[in-house]
C-alpha cells in the first residue's frame, strides 16, 4: 500500500519537490487556517453590519479596481524589489494589515479602506507565482498547482471552528475573532515563507537588470511584454479563460452567501459547512481525477470544468427552501461546483505558466492580472444590482459566462493539437 501511495503522480511531486517551489506549497495550507475560516461569512458580515446587496457589489468593485491598479504596477515593483521581498513586504500589506481593519469594522467606509488595501494582493500574486514557478520543473506545474489548491482546500478541516464560534457568540463577534487570527496567521505564513526562500534566477537577473532604472522607464519596458502577449496566440487564451474564470468565482464568493443565507434560508451556523465538503471534496478530485489530466491535452478537462459549473448554478438557483430535498440539491450543487471550480483554477494557472514567456514572467503577469481586473472591475457592482433585484440573477450571469468559456475554448482548439 505505501509502495503504491508513494508512485501516485501527485505524491511523488510532493515529496520531490525542492526550494522555492517547496517553500511555496508547503506554508500554502496556513491559508486555510486563516483567510478561508473567514471567506463563507464575509458577505453576510457585511449585511450584519448594515450594509445591503449594491453596497457589498460596491465594495467588491473597488476591490477589482485596487486590483486592477497594482495588477499594472505589479511587474515593475517585483522586478524592482525581487520576488521573495516583494512577496512578504506586500502579503503583509495586502492581507494582515486588512485582516485589522475588517476585524475592527463599523461599516461601509471601513470596508472601502480594506479593500484599497487588500488590490494590493495582485502585487505578492505575480511575485508568487514567479517564486512558485521560474525554478520548478516545467513537467511539474498542473501538479504543483493542483498542490496548491489542495493545501487552500485543507480549511474544510477547521471550518467547524467558525460554525461553533459564530454559534456561541454570534455572527458579528465570531468574524471580528476569526479576522484577528487570519491576521495573525497570514503574518506568520510571511515570514515563514521569506525564510525559506531564495531569490528566483530570473528574479536575480531582473534585479540586476532594472537596477538604477526609473520607475516611469519600468513601466515602458511594458511595451516588451505586449508585443510578446499579441503575438501568442495560446497567451490570449490564456488570458480570456483568466478573466471569465475570475469574475465567475468573484460573483460566486461574493453572492453563494446570500442566496444560502437569505434565499435558500439556511442558518448563519451552518454556513461554513457546505464550503468545508466542497473542500474536501476537491481535495479528493484532485487525487483521483484532477492528477490525471495531461498537461498537454486540457481541451476536454476544460469543457468538463465549465460544463461542471454550469450544472452547479442550475441546481443553486432551482432551490427556494431549506427542506429536506433542499438540502439535497445544494449539496448536489456544491458537488459539481468543486468539480467544476477546482479544474477550472488549476487550468487556468497552468495555461498561464505553460503560455507565457519565461524571460518576460513579470510584466507578461502584470498586463494579464491588469487585463484581468480591468474587465472584471464592473461586474462586483453589476452582480450587486441583479441581486438587489433577485438573488439568483448573478449566478445566471455566470452561467452565460462559463457559456461563452466553452465558445472560446472550442474557437482555440479548433486549429490546436491540444
């Protein structure tokens, strides 16, 4: 039995993996234990606090234009300050310093300065993702982030510690709790990861080469990394599956909360359960399913992604109650959502890594998450009026959207071997 563990593809990655791609995938789970016990309630948490639909689609605009911003400064500042410092410095920023500020929060003006902070995570994601892959072997990367959506899944393990914090002392102090220690985790997951990394190669030679550079002819350097971009063909596909995917887990992250609390009438300590078996749930499609998808062949696993979600916003906007064959529905749903979800994130990395030019990572990363962030920025306040109007319009809207995924999908391998 362990002889036959240890050949399984995806754990024979782990074990093998070394340096920055190990540092990187091995603090990954102390995500879980932070941001994720938070994440089910942020929503509902705004409402606790007063806020209404637009105002919670208002704030996640914001959010998508911070990113948008720091998505377009990002390339420059990571090859400015490198990958591991920029990583830490701007985790800290992005993600511990909002975690105070959602934890002492009045209302909606406390949640607009933490999501001015939080855009900053598109810096630490491009910086990441250079550490995670410039040094890993390239035969490796569906694996490597398959890993690194099963560690981010492993708060399915912690989540029934939101159900019995928000249970015993009610929501709104439950979150204030859980966001201090999401502050305190993620800090730690910082530091760690800084201690136990290294300066990529490319990140070595990207310092160098833009020592003693402005940040204004920076930023023009750009113009090298779109001429790279319009000329590939598989880096656009790349990029158009990046932003359909995007807003579908946006408005999914944002709106499931609602329509579970206030449409379907589930109660507020329940809540985190259903994302704690979609978790493990993934977790299990990854080591059955998931690590068997060729990395040279992702037509049919991204038909099957997209096809996957859309049954799961059909079966979610079909239930009006909390019965007994509610339930059964909604747990039917969240079985197809993280099917659908955890292919659709791995594919959507892996494209990425596979299409874009090594030599240009940074800035080729920068203009996608900013191409990314620039489209997606309306739909937080668009997804905040249709549910206003009826909670289940965002996810109808997201079912045209993994429509047009499979459109695009099916145009690129029309004329590809893939």
């Amino acid at each position: 039995m362990r002889n036959k563990l240890s050949k399984h593809p995806l754990l024979r990655t782990l074990i093998e993996l070394r340096g920055n791609p190990r540092a990187c995938v091995y603090t990954e789970p102390m995500w879980g234990l932070s941001m994720n016990l938070c994440l089910p309630y942020a929503s509902v948490f705004m409402l606790a606090l007063g806020m209404n639909d637009v105002e919670v689609g208002i704030i996640t605009s914001i959010y998508l234009f911070s990113q948008m911003i720091f998505a377009f400064l990002s390339g420059a500042i990571v090859d400015k300050m490198g990958r591991r410092k920029s990583t830490m410095v701007f985790d800290i920023l992005s993600w511990s310093l909002p975690c105070l500020i959602w934890a002492s929060s009045q209302g909606f003006w406390f949640f607009v300065v933490a999501a001015l902070f939080n855009g900053m995570m598109k810096i630490p994601t491009v910086s990441w993702d250079c550490l995670l892959v410039e040094d890993a072997p390239k035969d490796k990367i569906t694996h490597i982030y398959s890993w690194i959506t099963i560690a981010s899944n492993l708060s399915a393990l912690f989540a029934p510690i939101a159900s019995v914090l928000v249970a015993r002392l009610t929501l709104v102090p439950a979150i204030r709790i859980l966001y201090i220690n999401a502050f305190i985790i993620m800090t730690a997951k910082s530091l760690i990861l800084y201690k136990f990394s290294t300066e990529t190669a490319v990140g070595k030679i990207r310092r160098e080469e833009t020592c003693g550079k402005s940040w204004g002819e920076m930023l023009s350097g750009y113009k090298t990394a779109l001429g790279k971009i319009v000329t590939s063909r598989g880096t656009i596909f790349a990029i158009v599956i990046s932003i359909l995917v995007e807003i579908v887990a946006m408005l999914g992250m944002t709106f499931w909360q609602i329509i579970a609390s206030r449409r379907i009438g589930v109660p507020d300590t329940l809540l985190p359960i259903f994302p704690m078996a979609k978790s493990m749930l993934s977790i299990i499609l990854f080591f059955t399913i998931i690590a068997h998808i060729n990395q040279n062949k992702l037509k049919w696993p991204l038909y099957g992604g997209f096809l996957s979600s859309i049954v799961a916003c059909v079966l979610l906007i079909s239930i009006n109650n909390t019965g007994v064959w509610g339930y059964i529905m909604l747990s039917l749903s969240l079985v197809f959502e993280a099917l659908g979800g955890a292919v659709l994130y791995m594919l959507r990395e892996s494209l990425v890594a596979i299409h874009v030019d090594p030599a240009e990572r940074s800035g080729i990363m920068a203009l996608l998450q900013t191409t990314v962030m620039l489209v997606s920025v309306p739909f937080g306040y668009i997804g905040g009026v249709l549910s206003d109007i009826s909670r289940i319009l965002p996810f109808v809207l997201s079912i045209g959207l993994l429509l047009i995924g499979i459109l695009v999908t099916s145009l690129f391998y029309r004329t590809s071997k893939s």
